[in-house]
C-alpha cells in the first residue's frame, strides 16, 4: 500500500521511516514552521492540524497521516497570501517575542471555535517561555495593540516587529530551519559518573555500525583549557574546561561525540562505545567541598586556570567592608538575622542548544548556532583551534529564547572539532533532556544576612554570607558572585556594610548565566530581611525602604568598592515606590478571595547596572540604499528580547524616517566589526547606542551630500523621511544615492557608529503583590500583581511591558514551582518538562505595568535597559506577601504548595488566621 500525505495541499510521497514522528517527517520536507522544543508533547510548539484536528506531531506517528490532509502554520494564510484571521490578530497583538513558540500557538487557537472561552483549559498543552502569556491571550482575544507612527516619531511608539509577518507565517529561520547539503549528525555520550578517571575508550564497535564516520573522544580534542562562558575579556572566567576531557566530573559530562549519517545511526553508536572508569570520590554540598580534606574536583590545575583556591574547590571569592560592620550591629536597636535560600533554574528556552558547522565555498569555516554571542564565540573558536579570525564566519538565525543560557559555547566546540576532521558539515542538536543534564542552570545560593537598624528605622549595618554552588565547572561562577553582592547592596544607605562570598565547584551539573545575574538570589535575601526588619520595628515595609534607599543625588556604595563609571543617570524609584502604594491604597482584590482563604500583600525593590563593567562593545553601520530606505547592519542577536525593532526605531528617529524604511541586518560576523553580544541588559543600552551614533552619523553626511549637490547652504538642508529638503527644493533619497554613485562617493552615503559600553546607568524596578493562601491545602493565588519601572524613556511601550511582563512571569515559575533537582549523585531527576514545570497559561496573572517618567542621561534617547531588572524583586515580593497572609516567613524557593502547607501546619497559621480575621485584615 502507497503513502501519500497531503501537506498544505501539496502531495508527499515518501515513505515514513519505521517509528518516525510527524514533525521530523514535516520539517525534513522543508516544513520549518514545525518546531521542536520537547520531542514528549509537553510544549506544544510542533502542534498541526491533521484533518482538521490539532495534533502535537512530536508523538504522532507519520505513518498515521496516511491519506490525511496536514495543515502546518505555512499553510494557514491564502493562496493569495491573506493571512488567516489569527495569523492577523497575532500580528496585530504582537502575541511572541522570540517566536519560536508561535506556529504551535496560532494552530491550536485557529482550532478554537467561535468566542474563545476557558482559555487557562484550551492553551494547557501550549507553553510559551517569553511573553508571559498576557500578549497571547489579548491576540486570541482579538485586541490590537500595534501603531503605525509617522516619520520621526517612532521613538515611544509602539510598532511591530520587523520579522512579525515571517513569525506568524512560519517562515522565520532559527538554527536549524536550513537545508544544508551532505548534512552528518552527531550524538553525544555522556558520563554515567558524577567524578571519575576515564582510563579507556574503545570505539571499534561504533565505529563498525553502518553510516558512522567518526568517534571523537579525548585524544582527538586539544588539550586547552578555556571557559564555556562568553566575556568580552576572557579571563573573567576560569579556564577550567575541554572539549572532551579525560575526568568527568558531573552525570551528564560530555565522554564522546559520534558523527553519523543519522542521529539514530549515531545513538546506536554512542550505545556501543565502551568505556572503563576509575570512579573518584565525588561531593555535591558547596559547604562541605571548602572543608579540609573534601574531594579536589580540578585537582592539579595551576594558576593558568584562574582559579581561586583548586585545593579547597573555590572558584571566586569576595571578602570586603566598608566602615565596621560589628560597630554598625553595637548601635542597632533591633537585629535581624537569618538565612535565605534559592534553587537550580533551569532556562528552558523553546529552541535547544544547537549548532551546525561547514565549509563553505570559499574554504571558511561557517558555524550556524544559537548564540547570544557570535562573535565572542568566533574569538573563542579561534583561539581554541588555532584559527585565523578571517577564516571563520559565525552566523545566529533568529534565536528561539536565550535568558543569559547561551552565552555559553556549548556546542560550537564540539561541532567545530567533527567538521575539521571530517571536512563535511556538522550538526548538533540538543535533546530536551541533555538542555537539564547536559547545558547550564542558574546559581544556587545560600545567603546568610544580618540587618541593623535603629529604632527611628535608620539602618546601621549590612552584612552578608553567600556560598554560590556553581557545579563541576566555573563558567560564570565568579562574575556572577561578584555581580551579586553589588547592586543589592547598593541600593540601601547604611555606614556599615560587609560580605564575604564563595562561589564553589560540585560535582553536580553546571551553572552559568541566567537573567538577573545572581542579583534575584540575593535580592531575595535582602528584600525578606528588609520587611523583617521593618517588622521588628512596627514599621511599614515602604516607610522603612524610602528611609533607608539610595536617593538621585547618592553614591552607589558596596563594599566592594565604586565603579567609577556606574551613575545614577536618572531617578525613578520614587515614582515607582508611589505606584506600589497606590496600587496598596486603592486596592479591593481581597474581596475576591475564597471564604476562608488568608490573604496579604507585600512587595520588594531592585536596581539593576545597566550594562557590565569592564567594556561591552558595539559597532554598528547604517547606509543609505538605492531605493531611498535604509540597510542598517548591527552584531547583536534577536532572541525576542526586541532589540530589531528598537534599533530600527533609533535609526528612523535619528533620520527622519519611520521604522518600516530601516532593513535591519544583524549577528553575523561578517556584516560589522565587532559586538560583544547581547547579555548584561545591553541591546539597547550598549548596541542602541551604537546604532544612534551611526544613524546620526548618516544624516549628517546625507546633508552635507545634499548640501554640495543641490549647490544650498548646509544648514538649510533637513533630512525627511524619503528625500531631503533643500530650502524647498525635495530632492529624493534614490537620487542622493545615484548621484553619489556617478560621482563615486557612494561609501559617503555611510555612517559607522562605535559605543564601548561606559559610562553605565541603573534601572530600577518595584514588585508588588497581593495574595491568597487557602490554610487547608497550601495553594497559594495571586490576586493583584502590580510591576513598576524605570526604564528611562520607553522606547516602544508595547514591547518593553512585553518584557516585564514575561520576566515576571519567569520569575514566578522560579518562585512557586521551578526546581532542579538532583539525586544524592548530583544527577538531574527533572529533566523533561513534565518533571520540570514551567509557567503555563492558567499559571500567570496579568500583572499591571506602570512607567516611571524618567528620561536617562545616559542611554540612547534617554532609555535604559528593561530584560533582566523585572524578574529580581518577584521572588521576595511574593515572599513578603505570604509572610503577611501567614505569619510566616518563607526563606526557601520555590515556596511550593506542600512547603506551604507543611510551614502552616508546624506553626499553627490557622490560629494566625483568626488573629488576622479579628483585625481586619482579612
């Protein structure tokens, strides 16, 4: 019997291969709008309609569509190219921001029938990890929220995103939506151990299975150390890593790469390789690796790797003061001390760590992958390999979510190492399981804080204790420390202030980069120990913060010092602290609370540099094309972060224009000079404003042109949006650009534009919540969630709530549920997304966005940066809320159900509830 599967009305033929799913049937035909984010039917991000009837291909049988109509996202707009009614609202809504979740989203909505009801229900089977959900239901809903600004007037508009219409047509390109000829794949063997001695590797038998064309193990990697990490200095890092190393030191450490004619030739390869293991001992407490006589985990590695202290597992340290904390503690009328603990996160960004690389026709090396840093991982493969800088060329699609998870190199190397030998190209693809096992979480932390205060509320000391469990490997392990204990820090005056930190090796699964930057984990501690403190005095927790916080004209003071080019370049906590007692003082929500559920509010407060110190650099070109728009070229990355659409409207607004005249170019290696990447809040702070140079560049020599070719004076020559007015005279911009071409002068219609990252400002944000708890069983709600923020002058108002809003959603799944967990081994348990569960639909309130109405002195147009701030004050503003409803003080995240009620039930919370009712507090 013949298969023939119809597939958006086009005939397909071939037979599916024994056990084949649906979705890798649809994408190997050129079908990319497919998406794989789980392979378990978790996220919902393969869904299609079979029939009729919305499917998640991942667990649907190809040979199942026999004689079936399939329609995938690339097939629901017309023949003629209208988009289907959805598609439009989605569009309209801006209902993504990475997008890679989308095509998943918009079939199963285009499935709903009539007045979409029940939502939480109908979208359970759908995850997204970036927008917070709150624009995916306005686009169900019909809401439109795009504008269409006029020439020059794009900046605080809110426009759509450049790749809006590819997104909801399926035809945006991620990593692997390419077809690359003579593609071999590669699978990974990993460790079964979480320390041991590899003593040998006998790849006979995988080499003998049919299709295999290599096994790459130890002896076939260089023998350098490096990082994981991406900084634009590299020695920030420790260099503490192989490409296949010889010890492993974590379940889930790469042992081996096989590279294959298939991914299931090289998974029945990987099975075959056998190795023989001399098990060491292994240990996963951080505090008791810094003890005397625990396992070394890097043992012999000298100071080339930039490692702290090898023979007590230290990475980094910190130990610094300011004033004498114990002075600071003698003056104190109350004292609160304790200890505050957050957990493993993982990133679970849509699109899996991936990379593709090959040799293209001129002889360079081209690697394709899904980075948040193409050029520091161009720099970094270079260095690793001994290769020219010219001869490698690192290119990123759109990415599908990164949250600082890939600003790591953790398949490039790999890949890289198989193509060299191979001379044939090279794909890696993680599996969802090797993203918990074989990528990078965020930083465990224990932080131990004693707070000071007098008994008019006046802090007098500040002192910290912070063990960050960074894993088996360094990367980001001491920057991340460092960044920690500054901001929260800084932001409160006290006279006294003192820390002492170590971020130490395990033998447990990576941690690396992860949004906030070990600022969330320590402004928990912090922002709980504040409304303690302010308890302890009968304070109000907001009349306690504005006594104690920084104020527009203060020096940013933490123990660790100044940095010299960090300022408060403008002030918006106030108004932000007066949007949270607003929302305090008008607020009605507990009315909706169940019968007999408790409830409370509470919030918490965060500052943010915007920017990292040391350099983060952007180069940026804008030119002037021969159809009068614009070709701007920029390194950075989009990964839903916006950053496309807020350079085009820094460009249109610098020249004149509207944001639809400005084609935007961006992380490729070849099109700028250099870019540090997009991490540390910087793609419109660092990058913005090296499009802004450029663009300004630009006009200014587009006048000057015009000014010599019309023969009229400089100054009354103004750019417009398609031509320039040269003292009434409309000369268009495609004959400026011919012009300059008959007299050779095109390259003067070009601007360039450089910003080294410095000086830097701060952004602050304000959470606050108001909750229910139910005493019976633990289950929390949010009621209200009220988020505010300065972020300068919003450049695009629609896109930077999308922003705060997702982040707060991100930070809820870390606050309520989220958990890593590992075995007494150090191996991960969680590992799909039905063990690990993220935020979906029904999970996430609408939390209410308010401005602050600050312009910054320092940022592009007055902005400043908005994708990490948001997510730092959740956790302890939640915990403060709970604390108010309760009574207790919830010290551990995630504060799930079960913690909650057992917490309750120890301490006796119903009698707290009657307390509370008699108040009238309920």
């Amino acid at each position: 019997m013949t298969f023939t599967v119809r597939v958006n009305e086009r005939a397909h033929d071939a037979e599916p291969r024994p056990g084949q799913c649906l979705r890798t049937y649809l994408r190997e035909r050129g079908w990319f709008g497919v998406k794989k984010g789980c392979d378990a039917g978790d996220c919902g991000a393969c869904t299609v309609h079979v029939d009729g009837e919305p499917v998640h291909s991942c667990l649907y049988p190809a040979v199942r569509a026999r004689g079936r109509s399939v329609t995938t996202v690339e097939g629901l707009a017309s023949d003629d190219g209208e988009l289907h009614p959805v598609q439009r609202n989605f569009l309209d809504a801006q209902g993504f921001q990475c997008g890679f979740c989308t095509a998943g989203f918009l079939m199963t909505a285009a499935a709903l029938e009539g007045e979409p009801d029940d939502l939480p229900h109908r979208l359970k089977g759908n995850i997204c990890r970036c927008t917070g959900y709150r624009a995916i239901e306005d686009a169900v809903r019909g809401v439109r929220h795009t504008e269409t600004p006029g020439a020059g007037r794009t900046v605080g508009a809110s426009p759509g995103a450049p790749a809006g219409h590819e997104i909801v047509t399926g035809t945006v390109r991620y990593t692997f939506d390419v077809d690359v000829p003579g593609l071999l794949h590669m699978k990974l063997l990993r460790s079964p151990h979480p320390h041991a001695r590899i003593l040998s590797v006998d790849t006979r038998a995988a080499l003998a299975v049919p299709g295999v064309h290599a096994v790459l193990t130890h002896e076939d990697a260089p023998a350098t150390l490096y990082s994981t990490a991406r900084h634009e200095d590299p020695t920030d890092d420790p260099a503490d890593t192989r490409v296949l190393d010889d010890t492993v030191r974590y379940v889930g450490q790469r042992v081996a790469a096989v590279v294959a004619d298939s991914e299931h030739t090289a998974e029945e390869a990987c099975r075959r390789i056998d190795v023989r293991y001399e098990r060491l001992p292994c240990i996963t407490d951080p505090e008791e690796a810094m003890r005397p006589g625990a396992p070394v985990i890097h043992a012999g590695k000298g100071t080339e790797a930039r490692i702290a202290r090898v023979e007590n597992n230290v990475v980094g340290e910190v130990h610094a003061e300011t004033g004498s904390v114990d002075d600071g503690f003698a003056e104190a009328d109350v004292v609160h001390e304790g200890t505050y603990r957050t957990q493993r996160v993982q990133h679970a960004s849509l699109e899996t760590h991936g990379s593709v690389a090959w040799f293209a026709e001129d002889g360079r090396l081209t690697v394709r992958t899904s980075t948040q840093t193409p050029f520091l991982t161009r720099r970094a493969l270079c260095a690793l390999f001994g290769l020219p800088e010219d001869g490698v060329r690192v290119v990123t699609g759109r990415v599908g979510g990164g949250f600082g998870g890939k600003q790591e190199m953790l398949t490039e190397d790999v890949v890289v190492l198989a193509a060299l030998k191979l001379r044939r190209p090279v794909k890696l693809e993680h599996t969802r399981a090797e993203q918990f096992h074989g990528a990078t979480t965020r930083h465990p932390f224990t932080v131990r804080v004693k707070v000071g205060a007098r008994a008019d509320g006046t802090l007098t000391a500040l002192r910290m204790r912070v063990v960050s469990d960074t894993g088996a490997y360094g990367n980001h392990g001491p920057a991340v420390l460092l960044h920690s204990v500054k901001e929260p820090f800084a932001l409160y005056r006290a006279p006294h202030k003192k820390v002492d930190a170590w971020a130490v090796y395990t033998n447990s699964v990576p941690s690396g980069a992860f949004r906030g930057y070990g600022l969330g984990q320590v402004t928990f501690a912090v922002e709980s120990a504040m409304d303690e403190t302010a308890r302890l005095l009968g304070m109000d927790p907001l009349d306690f913060r504005e006594r104690n916080l920084i104020g527009p004209d203060d020096r940013l003071t933490c123990p660790t010092g100044e940095d010299e080019d960090l300022h408060i370049g403008s002030y918006g906590l106030g108004e932000c602290l007066s949007a949270v007692r607003a929302a305090v003082t008008e607020d009605r929500s507990a009315d909706d609370a169940p019968e007999g559920w408790l409830t409370g509010q509470g919030a918490a407060v965060s500052m943010i540099a915007t920017g990292l110190p040391g350099g983060h650099h952007a180069d940026a070109r804008v030119r002037l094309l021969a159809d009068g728009t614009y070709d701007l070229a920029v390194g950075t990355t989009e990964l839903g972060n916006g950053t496309t659409t807020v350079h085009g409207q820094i460009a249109a607004a610098a020249l004149g224009t509207t944001a639809d005249r400005i084609k935007v170019r961006q992380s490729d290696t070849d099109i700028v000079r250099h870019d540090t990447g997009v991490f540390g809040s910087s793609g419109t702070v660092v990058a913005g404003k090296a499009v802004l140079l450029a663009a300004e560049n630009l006009a200014g020599r587009i006048e000057a042109f015009a000014a010599r070719h019309t023969g009229v004076d400089r100054d009354r020559c103004g750019l417009a949006a398609d031509a320039v007015d040269c003292a009434g005279r409309h000369v268009s911009l495609s004959a400026l650009h011919d012009a300059a071409r008959a007299e050779g002068e095109r390259d003067e219609l070009a601007g360039e534009g450089h910003w080294g990252g410095s000086p830097r400002s701060v952004a602050f944000n304000a959470q606050w919540f108001r909750v229910a708890v139910d005493p019976g069983t633990g289950e929390t709600r949010i009621l209200r969630s009220v988020h505010a923020a300065d972020a300068g002058r919003v450049l695009n108002p629609l896109q930077c709530r999308g922003q705060i809003e997702g982040a707060v959603a991100q930070a809820l799944g870390a606050t309520l549920f989220e958990d890593v967990r590992l075995d007494d081994r150090g191996e991960v348990t969680t590992e799909t997304f039905r063990r690990y569960r993220v935020p979906h639909f029904a999970d996430v309130p609408r939390t209410e966005v308010h401005f602050a109405g600050t312009t910054d002195m320092i940022g592009p147009l007055g902005a400043k940066s908005m994708s990490e701030g948001p997510f730092n004050p959740v956790a302890p503003a939640f915990a403060n809320a709970l604390r108010d409803a309760t009574g207790i003080r919830f010290t551990e995240t995630p504060m799930t159900r079960d913690r909650v009620w057992l917490a309750m039930d120890r301490q006796g919370a119903v009698g707290y509830a009657a307390d509370r009712s008699e108040d009238g507090h309920r």
